[in-house]
C-alpha cells in the first residue's frame, strides 16, 4: 500500500495540501500567500516547484501548528496539523522530489537526484531558518497591522529571498542523468564543469565496496554510494567548495568516482 502511495504521490500531497486550507487555520494574508504558491507548485512539476515547495510547505505548517497549540485543542485543529505534517513528509520524499526533476528533463534524459552532503546541511538549515523566522514575523505584523514592523521585514524578507532562492535550488538541481550518449554527472555544487561519461568508457557501475579509493563526488552524505568506473582516465573540475570538502586540487585525472542518488539508477 506505501509503495501504491508513493508511486502516485503528487495526488495525496495535493489532497492534503488542499484539506488545510479548507479547515481553521488561522492563516494571514503572507500565510495564505505561502500557501497559494505551494499549491500551485503541487500542480506543476518541474525542478523550480519542488524548490519553492520544500521551503515555503515547512513555513505554512509551522503556521498551521501553532494555530492550533494557541487555539482549544479539537478534532478539527488536530486534523489540519496532520495533514500538514503528512503531507510534508511526503514532500521530502525521494519519490516526489524524482517527479518534480525528471518532468524538466529534456528528450530520452533519466535523471536521479543526488543526496545533499552532509557539511552542506546544516548552513542550509540555518539560511533556511532565518527565512522562515523573517515570514513567521512578517505574517505577525501584518495580522497586528503592524505595519512599522511589517514594512521594514518585508524589505528584508525580499532581499533575504533574492539571496536564498538561488542558494537553495542549486540543491534541487543535482542530478545523475543517463542520456542517450552516456551519463552526466550535473552537480554545481561539487563540480565546476559537469562531468560527461560516454557509454564506450563505462567500464561498470554498481554498489561502491567500503574502502573504495575511488574520487568521492558524493559530498560526504549518508547511504550506500554508486561507484562509476572508467576504462579510461579523464578529467573532473571540482568548484571550490568540492575541492575544500574533498581537500584536494580542483583539477584531477580519475579513472572512478562515487556519487550518491536518492534513489538506485542500477535497476
């Protein structure tokens, strides 16, 4: 039954998403705004949807909870902030978050999303937090028509956006894709310059064994990676925080490196 859910997870995020906004919840007008925009993300998938979804959702909930825990506890308020959180769980899936990315993809393309390194997740968390604590305060001084307070934080708010949406797509626009001449690593976090293997020089690709001296793309993150390994050498760029994660030069000659997907490209 899980697996039936999440092969067709977009109707059930949808659903959810829908039923908060049907129930008391307590919303402003910025809260209403989040949520406008995440549901119309829900209804198009494409790398930039998942990117306002997962940033904009966790800040709607976190409204929707707190609703709810100022409010007299009750069916009602108990149901919203279920579905909330369900529907948030669902949304941080390997599952839809493969959905959003591969309905941008372009001809015979297959992408895989690629897991977050681990020394990047908590800067992306605080980034992430200070937003959401600057719409959290926005959507108080707009209730309170506050507007001394309101107009200021929503100038900050803006810039904070202007800088922070770049910032957190990069995350959502990682990708190992096969494509009719081979596979692309498609990774601007770690690398410079994406990195093209033709299928002639793709010796094997499968599980890495621990131990494996193979370049480590992956960023350091959690779960089993995928080794890829050449008959040939060839060269890999890495950006500047690749070469620090990896404490090494920006220019190598390998002949395997290691990436990490969200879900398996070996089936």
């Amino acid at each position: 039954m899980i697996q039936r859910l999440l092969t067709h997870i977009a109707w059930p995020i949808r659903v959810l998403w829908i039923a908060i906004a049907l129930a008391p919840n307590g919303f402003g007008v910025v809260a209403w705004i989040l949520w406008a925009s995440v549901a119309v993300a829900t209804w198009i998938h494409h790398p930039i949807s998942l990117t306002a979804i997962r940033c904009l959702a966790p800040i709607v909930v976190i409204c929707s909870i707190t609703y709810s825990l100022t409010e007299t506890i009750n069916t009602a308020n108990i149901a919203v902030s279920t579905c909330g959180i369900i529907s948030l769980m669902l949304m941080f899936t390997a599952e839809y978050g493969s959905t959003h990315v591969q309905a941008g993809a372009y001809g015979n393309e297959r992408r895989f999303m690629l897991r977050i390194p681990v020394p990047v997740v908590l800067p992306t968390l605080i980034t992430w937090v200070l937003f959401a604590v600057g719409m959290l305060v926005l959507e108080t001084a707009v209730q309170d028509k506050n507007y001394a307070l309101g107009i200021p934080v929503l100038i900050v708010d803006l810039a904070a956006l202007w800088k922070f949406a770049p910032q957190m797509h990069r995350l959502s626009r990682r990708w190992l894709v096969r494509v009719p001449a081979g596979w692309v690593v498609h990774d601007d976090l770690m690398l410079a310059e994406n990195l093209l293997i033709r299928s002639h020089n793709l010796s094997s690709m499968d599980f890495a064994l621990q131990g494996t001296e193979a370049l480590d793309l992956s960023g350091l993150t959690r779960g089993v990676p995928i080794q890829l390994t050449l008959r040939e050498m060839t060269d890999v760029r890495l950006s500047t925080l690749g070469a620090r994660l990896l404490k090494t030069m920006d220019a190598l000659h390998v002949q395997a490196f290691l990436v990490a997907t969200t879900r398996t490209p070996l089936n």
